[in-house]
C-alpha cells in the first residue's frame, strides 16, 4: 500500500508543478495511482488560481 502512496504523491507534486511524467503515468501497477495524484494537483492548482482570481477581480 505505501507504494501506491508514494505513486499518488508523485503525480500530485508532479501536477502542482505543471509537469507530467510519461513513464509513471504508463506504469501498469502503480500509473493509475500516479494519474489519479497528478489530476488532483492541478485540481488545487486551478482553485489556487481561481482564488487569487476572485480576489483581484473584487470590485470592493
């Protein structure tokens, strides 16, 4: 089980940075672990993003 953690805090730190590494994602046993990780990184980097977004667009 940790190495599944360890293939889904990859892609997470992987999508947080923008960058997605072709060989893990193809990996059979652990890529979808990987995958899952890097989707949920941009997720957060999208909402980071449309945070700063909202507070600069404020019209107060």
């Amino acid at each position: 089980m940790d190495d599944e953690f360890r293939a889904y805090d990859a892609g997470r730190t992987d999508g947080l940075l923008g960058k997605r590494d072709a060989v893990q994602a193809g990996n059979p046993v652990f890529g979808r672990d990987y995958r899952i990780g890097f989707i949920d990184g941009r997720i957060e980097v999208y909402r980071l993003r449309a945070g700063v977004r909202r507070i600069v667009e404020d019209p107060e």
